[in-house]
C-alpha cells in the first residue's frame, strides 16, 4: 500500500503535518487570490503556517526547509506588522505557492527516503527581492532586523486554573545550554517546553518569547535556557528527560527546596498574571503576540483530533468486527439455551445486539471520505493553467462531501488531473473567441460528484467549444486507431477515440498536453477501479467527461433475497419494486421464457435458480415474488423465492482464484455469518 | 542481518515438513510452509460458473475463501462430508483457498533422500503430484499445490469468459 512509509515516527509525524500545512496554505492563498487582497487574519495564518514549518523542518533538520519558511515568514512579519498598501498579490501569492510546491516536493523525497537536497537558492533571493521591493515601496525603515518585540516584557505560560504551585509536587529550577553550532536554539528550547510538559508542569522559562523573537537564540547561546517547573516525578526521570534531548550541552538541575525561594517564585508568578493584563493594555501590538501564541496553541490542540490510520488496520478491524458479529449470534442463539427462560440473558443479549451493531456501523463509516481533498486540488491546477494560458477560468465544486472508499480517493486525482487539464487545455476557448461567439466570461468549468446506487458518479463539464468530430476522425485516421469504417460508427464510438493510447489531436506538444497519454491514463486507472467513462459533447456548447466508478469495498444498501439455500443481495438503487405476481399478469413466449405485464408494460424475467443452477422448490412465478430491476434504459423481472428483507452490506470482492464471474457484483456477510453473493444488474441484464 | 537469521531459521524450521491427509486410502502430503491453518467442513456458498471441483466460497473470519474439493479435483467419486472432513486452508503465492479433504493425518518430516521424484508414466496423469515421499512402508504423495490451483482447465475457463 502507498500509505505505508517506513518512517520513524517522528518523521512521519513531520511529513503529515507539514503536508498539512501546506494544503492548509494552498487552499488559503487561492481563496484569497479572488479577493485580490489579503485581509489580516489570512496573513496572520500564512504567517503561522509558515511558522509551523520552519520550526518543525528545523527540529527534524531539514535546514533548506526551514530557512525558506523563515524568508517567507519574514515577508509576511513584514506585511502583517507594516501593513504596506502597495502589494501586488499575484506574485506574492505566486510566490507562496512555488515556495510550498518546492516544500512538498522535499516532503515527497523524504516520504520516498532520497535524499532531500533542492537548491532554495532561486526561491529564498526571489523572496528577498520581494521583499527588499515592497520595503522600498512602502517607504518604512528596514525592519525585521529591527523587531520591536524583542523589548516586550517576559511571558510566561501560566496555567490559571491552578490555584498554588506549592503542593506536594517537586519543584525544579533547570538552566542548559545547547551545543555549538545546533542553530534555532530558540525553537529547540521551545520543542523542549513542549516536550517537558507531558512529565511536568512548566510554569516560567527565560527567554520567555522564544517562539516570537528570533533575537532569543542569541540569549539562549550566551546565557542558556532557564526554566522552572513542578513535576510528581523524581529528580531522575527529570534527569533522564535532559539527557535524553538531542543538543543539550551543560545541564544544571536544582531541586527547589527551600520555601523562602518558593514564596518567591509563586510571588514572582502571581505578579506576572496581575500585571500581564495591563501590560498587555499598553499598546495593540503587544496584544497580537499573545493572541497569536494562544490561537496558535488551540489550533495545535484541535488537529490532534485527527489521526492517520494505516488502511490494512482497518480491513483487519473491519473483518474482526464482522466475526464478532458471528460469534455473538453463536452465543445468542446456542442451541444450547434453547427452550430456556432466561428473561436477563435475554435483555443483556438485546443490549449486546445494540452495540455490536454501532460497532459495525462505526467502522464501515470510518473507510469513507470525502472528496473534498481531492476535489479542492483541482483549483490550483485550474488557476495555475489559467494563468499560463492566458485564458479565463473558473471551477465549480459540486458535490464535495460525496464520501467514496479510502481506496477510490487514491485511484481518482490522477485521472481528475487529466480531465480538468484537458477541459481547459482543448475545451476552453481564448477569451477573445469566447467574446466572438458571444459566450459569457469567464468560462466554466465544473466538477460534479454524487452517488448514485452502486456507483460514484464524478463528472468534469466545460462549456468551451466540444468536441470536434471531424478533427477526432482525422487524428485517428492519420494514427491508424480506427478499428471500424467510419460510417457505422456512433457518436459515442467517435468521441472514445479521444481515450486511445496515442491520441493528441494537439499538433505541438505543449506542458500540458499533446503527447497523448493523458486521456489514456485516464481509462486505465478508471478501469483499474472497475468503472467507466462516458463522454458527451455537444459541439460550442461544452464537454461532459462523466466517471462512474463502481462502490468497491464500499458500503451499499441492498435486499435480501433467497434462492433455495442460497442468499443474494440487490443494490437497492436498482429495485424498482417487487411483487407477488398473479397468474394473469404472467406470459410465456414460445420458447419459454417468462414476461411480466406491469401496468400495461411487458417485462422480462430471468430465474435466478435456472441462472446460478440453484435447487429450489419455488419454480412456479406465482408462488414467489419478482424484484422489478433496472439498470439504464433496461428493466427487468427477477424471480426469486423469498424477500429477507435490507440491510446496509460491506462489498466484498469474489477471490481472485474465482475470478469475475457474469451477473455477480461480489460478495458480502450477513449478520450471521453466511455468504450472500450481491447482484450485478447490468453484468445480469446482458443475455436478455 | 539478525532477521535475515531468523528468517533463514523460520525457512529452515519448515523444511523438511509435510501435513499428510487422506483422500479415500491414498496418503498425500503438502509442504508446510503453504498451510495456514485447518479448520472443519463450514457451510459453503456455492457460486455458479464455476467448475464442479471449485465447491464455492466459505467466510473465514470475514475472509472470502474459495474452497476446492480435492476428491473432485482428482476426478474420485464424491463423498458426503462428515466429522472428519477438513478444509485446509493454504496461501500460494498470495492466493489463499482451501482443500476439502477426507481428514488430515499429521506433521510428518521427511528427510530429503527419502523424496523421489514421481515415475514417469503419463504425463497427464501425474501432474498434481510433485514427488514422492517414503515414510517407512508408507508412501505419501506429495502436492505440487501451484499446479493443483493453476493448470489448463482454469485457463480454459477463463477464455470461455
């Protein structure tokens, strides 16, 4: 599985997060691009964003990282701090992106564990000049190496619910230093804070605002890091925690014994908390470094609501809970207990049926996600392609939250990639044809997903000028694709070529496309996944590239059926109705084959026990009940023995020795164990 | 290098190793290292389309296993299952499927000088057996379990579809 990176850790932690971040950031600058403008909050974010990956890249020592977010951070100190008027916010938002594209490609190599080593030479000057520009614009003394916060008073981190610090708790006074040429003291000094806070509780460091001044490293390297905390640990595990810190040089730990140095301490602390708030009423930029610390850290806090799970954990969670399911209606219904009044084993079995049922509910919900990520990326390719071109575009989401399988998620970005780039790269007209043929501005693109049954459906619209039939026939002539006179080919059939390997009806070869495999890829990883693509086009009005790609592993909702001693299930999208039918609305033709008459319409029906060989005592129609199917435009009857009723199924995939067999969409458990084989509607419909 | 050790030792712990099971009075033996486990006769879904040796599929702890009954696969007679009867489940090359059989014997090591390869009477009558194990008087007949799962008839299956 891709997901799986043989990672420490700590790195992997590092990757996640920064990639995080980065998509955080992305999704920003883009929603602010339109604005033209970047109110402060979007500042104050980028400027955190950009934060959290310095501090992160420097702790995990990836130098070249952190110092191009420390250039980008500057920038944006810059302008948060000055607040210049004169912006141009198309480079600097360029600007930000390449940095976190040259970002992301770093966190690529490392995932792949190469060795990380981009040149941010260009990136960091082109930053510089950014700048040194606007600071030349704006007319403001030359700034960050003047910060006006490295005046601002010491802050401490006090936890106000604690009433005293004097309890039963050890106190510690610590004062270290790093070794040479560690750099970023300052954020070392700051991760081992963070880090001490599971062992202990930090009340006062100095320097205190390691995290805002950059100035504080050079304290830090002079005079150490002082820092007072309490802790239920011994002196030892203390001791331990140090030592085991990567680039503490000299350690000095004292236990504080001595009340009168205690009163002292609290003292000195209780006068902080009083006095913070007026200090903090002196003046409004004051203000902004504790919000922003403090916004920082409840920001912190609420991501680790998410984790990240390796996907085989959760197959294996997903079976085990499916055994489970199995094992409790072998204790329940153990022929053993039969014929026994158990009134309380009866209630707490009924309670144990509740929860074993969330349980399952639980985890089948939890392989679902949203398409939103995938889908979100899309607008930068959108913007970044609309901007080489010189053309107008913008993209519509519909549908995001539409939730498919973890496995699908992988499967699609690819091919979106290639639709959306295709749609505006061959679809979207130059604007000035656009105003020609007097079509509205600025063109549209629009990618739409919705469920609908047993399927994903993901379409990608523009309403630029459609396909070309004549131009796809001509291409395909000249590459020798055509499989069939050209005559009796259909529309469709026509428009398909467009998916052959090999196919550009692009003369030059362009960055994006032109080279004829994008579309291939297209269907191959469509196929992969067991869907398919349609096209439909109509020629200046647009292109609809529609992706059904099939619910695999998913969760569908379907009816029980039976069959003799065997269980199928229908997707319940397809069943239209069932019935019991009566003699009159029953007809056979001469061959045999069985048809319904519902409401004055004849339909077709196919026996499931003559189609699977399955022997059943139900062979006459009215004695069992037809489920009215319908795939498409064809609708059909088949005739099974009883209804069991619906339930929501996790599809299973038939083992691979078995192969794809026709008629049958794989397999699933039902609540006791059995196999119950799920329908296939159209592979079924085919022999009518 | 420590688990390249282990590993060596694990290979080499199952070397050597067969589980014997009966087929009406013949002995066969699979080499240990594809057995997963072996579990009783469960109920089976039957599958259509499939051949008649290919029984159906069974759910084992949520697993989809496809499950083959070796009687019919050998072209015996069939046999109504019992108590006795086991499904062996075993895992080639990542194929996980189970073999029906009338009941399974033991762990027997056989000793590499004590295997002898298969006479050469027909060629297609001998081409599930991989080599021939002496075990005192007895002699069991050792499964060559990538043929048993893959040969002509699957693929000619598979072009029929």
């Amino acid at each position: 599985m891709s997901s799986q990176f043989n990672l420490e850790p700590m790195l992997e932690l590092f990757c996640y997060e920064t990639s995080q971040c980065l998509s955080e950031l992305e999704q920003l600058i883009l929603n602010y691009e339109k604005a033209a403008s970047y109110n402060d909050q979007t500042i104050d974010e980028i400027f955190r964003v950009m934060h959290n990956i310095k501090s992160s890249a420097a702790m995990m020592l990836f130098n070249h990282i952190s110092t191009l977010a420390h250039n980008m951070e500057d920038l944006f100190f810059f302008i948060r701090e000055q607040d210049p008027e004169i912006i141009d916010y198309a480079a600097l938002s360029d600007l930000v992106l390449e940095a976190a594209d040259f970002i992301k490609l770093e966190i690529e190599k490392i995932k792949n564990e190469d060795e990380a080593d981009g040149n941010n030479s260009l990136l960091i000057s082109n930053i510089q000049d950014f700048l040194a520009y606007l600071q030349k614009n704006n007319l403001i003394p030359d700034l960050p190496a003047a910060r006006p916060r490295s005046t601002s008073p010491e802050q401490y981190y006090i936890s106000r619910d604690r009433g005293s610090i004097l309890s039963e708790l050890n106190v510690f006074k610590a004062k270290l230093f790093f070794e040479d040429g560690c750099e970023m003291e300052n954020i070392r000094a700051y991760a081992l804070v963070h880090h001490l806070k599971e062992l202990a509780e930090v009340f006062k460091y100095f320097p205190a605002d390691i995290m805002e001044n950059d100035d504080s490293a050079m304290i830090i390297k002079d005079q150490g890091f002082e820092l007072w905390f309490q802790s239920e640990h011994e002196n030892r595990v203390i001791q331990d925690f140090f030592d085991n810190t990567a680039f503490v040089r000299d350690l000095d730990l004292i236990l504080i014994k001595n009340p009168e140095e205690l009163m002292q301490l609290e003292k000195e602390i209780e006068v902080e908390v009083v006095t913070s708030p007026d200090s903090l009423a002196l003046s409004p930029e004051e203000i902004l470094i504790p919000n922003t610390s403090c916004g920082q850290m409840a920001l912190s806090s609420g991501k680790q609501s998410i984790i990240s799970v390796n996907v085989d954990k959760l197959d294996q969670l997903m079976d085990l809970v499916g055994e489970m399911v199995i094992a409790e209606a072998m204790v329940i219904q153990n022929p053993d207990l039969k014929e026994l009044e158990l009134d309380n084993f009866k209630k707490a079995a009924l309670q144990l049926r509740k929860i074993t049922s969330e349980v399952q509910d639980v985890v089948m919900s939890i392989r679902m996600v949203p398409l939103t990520i995938s889908l979100q990326k899309m607008n930068r390719i959108v913007r970044d392609m609309a901007r080489k071109l010189n053309k107008e575009v913008v993209l519509e989401i519909i549908g995001a939250e539409t939730e498919v399988d973890k496995n699908i998620i992988e499967h699609i970005s690819d091919p979106l990639m290639h639709l959306v780039r295709n749609a505006i790269d061959h679809g979207i007209e130059d604007p000035q044809a656009r105003k020609e043929k007097g079509k509205s501005l600025p063109a549209k693109v629009i990618i739409e997903a919705k469920s609908a049954g047993n399927d994903v459906l993901i379409m990608v619209k523009d309403n630029g000028r459609g396909l070309e039939k004549e131009k796809i026939l001509k291409r395909a002539r000249d590459n020798g694709l055509l499989s069939k006179p050209e005559t009796e080919m259909s529309e469709r059939e026509i428009f398909n070529l467009i998916f052959a390997p090999g196919f550009s009806t692009e003369a030059q070869v362009t960055e994006y496309s032109g080279r004829g495999v994008g579309m291939d890829v297209v269907t191959k990883n469509i196929e992969k996944l067991g869907g398919t693509v349609l096209i439909d086009s109509i020629p200046d009005e647009g292109t609809i590239i529609t992706l059904k790609i099939p619910l695999t592993l998913a969760i569908i909702s379907g009816m029980n059926v039976k069959v003799g001693s065997s269980f199928y299930t229908i997707p319940i999208t397809s069943i239209r109705e069932s019935f019991r039918p009566v003699a009159k609305e029953i007809i056979h033709d001469p061959e045999g084959y069985g048809m319904v008459m519902v409401r004055g319409e004849c339909y077709p029906i196919i026996r499931l026990h003559e189609k699977f060989q399955v022997q059943t005592q139900v062979t006459d129609f009215t004695e069992g009940i037809i489920m009215m199917a319908e795939n498409g435009e064809k609708t059909y009857g088949i005739f099974v023995d009883e209804l069991l009723g619906e339930q929501q199924v996790v599809v299973k995939a038939l083992p691979n020795y078995i192969r794809k067999i026709k008629g049958l969409a794989g397999c699933t458990l039902l609540g006791d164990g059995c196999i119950s084989l799920i329908l296939d509607i159209a592979g079924l419909s085919d022999d009518i | 290098m420590e688990e390249t050790l282990a590993w060596l030792e694990e290979e080499d712990t199952q070397k050597g190793k067969f589980l014997t099971f009966s087929l009406g009075s013949e002995f066969y033996g699979i080499e240990i290292k594809y057995v997963t486990e072996i579990i009783g006769i469960q109920p089976i879904t039957e599958v259509p389309e499939l051949p008649d040796y290919v029984k159906g599929i069974i759910n084992l702890r949520g697993k989809i296993i496809p499950v083959m009954d070796v009687r019919l696969r050998f072209k015996k007679p069939p046999q109504d299952y019992n108590d006795r009867t086991c499904i062996i489940i075993i895992d080639v090359k990542e194929t996980d499927i189970g073999l029906i059989v009338d009941s399974v014997s033991e762990v027997l090591e056989i000793p590499e000088e004590e295997i002898v390869s298969p006479p050469e009477v027909n060629k297609n009558q001998n081409r599930y057996i991989k080599a021939i194990g002496k075990v005192g008087e007895d002699v069991k007949l050792i499964l060559d379990c990538f043929k048993l799962l893959n040969d002509e008839e699957i693929e000619a299956l598979e072009d029929i579809q």
